[in-house]
C-alpha cells in the first residue's frame, strides 16, 4: 500500500474494516461467511491491512462502571516556545485520552476522565495547571455523550 491508503482499499478491504468495527473479536470464519469471501483471502487481507491501516485492537468500556463519571473537553492556551513540551505533558496524564493542537484563539483541544468533580477540580488544578507553558484553559464539562469513539469508515 501507499502513502494514499484510502485509494489502494477496495470493497474487500472496507469490507473487513467495517466488520472489525462492529465487532474486533469477530473470527476469520464469521467474517469470511458475512463477507461472502474466503478464509484464506480474508487472512492474507488483514495481515495487510495491520502493516498499514489497522493501528491496533482495543476494548471500548463502559466509563461509568469504571467510576469515571466526569467528562471535560479543556481548550488551553501554551507558551509559544512550550506547545510542543505542554503537548506531550498532556498526553502522558492517565486522565486524558485525546490531545490535538488545534488552530484559533486555543492551542490544544484535550478530552479527559475524573471519577467526580473533586478529582476533576484536582487534575485541573494540581495537574493541567502545573504544566510548565499552560497559559490559560477553558474548561467545558460534557453532560451527554451522545456519540463517541468511532471513526468514520469510506462506504
């Protein structure tokens, strides 16, 4: 595949990746007969589609029977000479799952979990805050997540 992977994906291929979308346990045989193709085709396909287009395989949980109850979308403000250390900073907090630098009046869009707000009034504080090149943050608590964690698929 190329650098243009999108291009080199043909309906086999999206095929697989919907598939592994709804469901990444799904057997090479499921799949096969869902699919309509061979076990061997969807084999060597894969193996493909791991070296370029599949990053990894993960769970997708439940947060709130994990006790994160607290979601915050946080817009933030760095030091010009510190994005690229606060950025990183960022993405090493156990709380926050995304971080993009983002064009605007904001430097950094990041997406982080707390168990209530005492422990999100903390991590913003004693954490986020402490970062060396945050200069100021926006913080937005989300009420409902209506839609999360999946990426659109070419049809």
């Amino acid at each position: 595949m190329t650098a243009d992977v999108d291009s080199d994906l043909d309906e086999t291929d999206l095929a697989i990746l919907h598939a592994l979308a709804k469901n990444a346990r799904i057997t090479l045989a499921k799949m096969s007969e869902d699919i309509d193709v061979p076990d061997a085709t969807i084999s060597h396909r894969l193996k493909r589609l791991e070296q370029d287009v599949i990053k990894g395989y993960t769970v997708i949980f439940d947060p709130d029977t994990v006790g994160l109850h607290m979601t915050a979308i946080i817009i933030i403000q760095t030091e010009t000479e510190k994005h690229s250390a606060v950025k990183h900073a960022l993405a090493d907090l156990d709380e926050v799952s995304e971080v993009y630098s983002v064009s605007g009046e904001y430097d950094l869009l990041i997406k982080l979990w707390a168990h209530d707000m005492e422990g999100l009034n903390q991590l913003i504080d004693h954490k986020i805050r402490a970062i060396d090149g945050v200069d100021d943050l926006t913080e937005m608590l989300v009420m409902e997540r209506v839609k999360e964690g999946t990426l659109p698929l070419p049809t």
